[in-house]
C-alpha cells in the first residue's frame, strides 16, 4: 500500500487549496504550493487547468531555482499525460540541468526517474544517474529514495 501525497490528486488538491488559502505563504513557498496544485490537478486528467495554474506561476516570475525546477518538471509530467512522451524529455532534462546546478538533489533524482520513463532508449543510464545523485547526496530526505539503508545496492 502506498501513501503518497498523490495517491488520491482530488483529495491533494484540496489540500493544496485549502493551504494555500489559510496559511497565505507567500514568495517561493507559494509558488512551489502552486505548481503541486497543478500536479494533482493534472492527475486527474485536467491537463488546460493544470496549464493555467503553472502559467500563472511562470508570470509571477518566481526567480527561484527550485520553482523553475518545479515549473519543468510539471511541464514533462502534464506533456507525458498528454501522450507527449518526446515532447516531455526536453522539460525533464532542463529541469535535471537546472536541479543539479543549484543543488537540488532530491529534484534531479525525480527529473532523472521521470526522464527513465519517458525516455524507454535510455532508461537504464537514467535510472543510474538518479541512483549517483541520490547516493551522493548529503541530504537525507534524497538518500532515503535509496531504501531503508540509504543505500544503493
């Protein structure tokens, strides 16, 4: 059984509305609440809504890597949803590049996974390169992603 933050988008986008509402963050924490809103909003099949949530993230111009990083990386997941398996490699690989420039370890290991299935040619060598970041990671919350151990084995 799993019991991620998505394992039920309807129920995480209210979730993330009602944070968004009540807490009012500002800056990049709301942006990066806004583009996970659009996430669970793409998972359930809302692909136009999820764009428009992320556009209007995009034009608030959040200079924070890891809200571009988001940004792409929800650009590739709503373009895979959408049947663009080629058209989403482009976001995930910008958002590898931009997350393991800025040292988001955790990020670059979802772009890599995310880049292993989208891209079925290269899926081993991606799949690999999520391993490297996670095992040379000092975040812990990254290294978790190895297994209990912490690990990669």
């Amino acid at each position: 059984m799993s019991c991620g933050i998505f394992d039920d988008p309807r129920r995480s986008e209210q979730r993330f509305r009602t944070e968004l509402s009540d807490a009012s963050p500002a800056g990049t924490c709301r942006a990066e609440l806004e583009t996970q809103l659009a996430r669970a909003i793409g998972l359930q099949g809302r692909i136009d809504d999820a764009s428009a949530v992320l556009d209007a993230v995009e034009a608030a111009g959040d200079p924070a890597p890891v809200v571009r990083i988001r940004l792409l990386l929800e650009r590739g997941r709503l373009r895979n949803a959408a049947g663009d398996r080629a058209g989403s490699v482009e976001y995930f690989g910008a958002a590898l590049t931009v997350a393991e420039s800025a040292g988001e370890d955790f990020l670059a290991v979802d772009a890599a996974r995310m880049l292993a299935i989208v891209d079925p040619a290269w899926s081993q060598a991606w799949t690999d390169r999520a391993l490297e970041i996670a095992a040379d990671s000092s975040d812990p919350r990254t290294r978790r992603l190895l297994g209990p151990d912490g690990a990669a084995g």
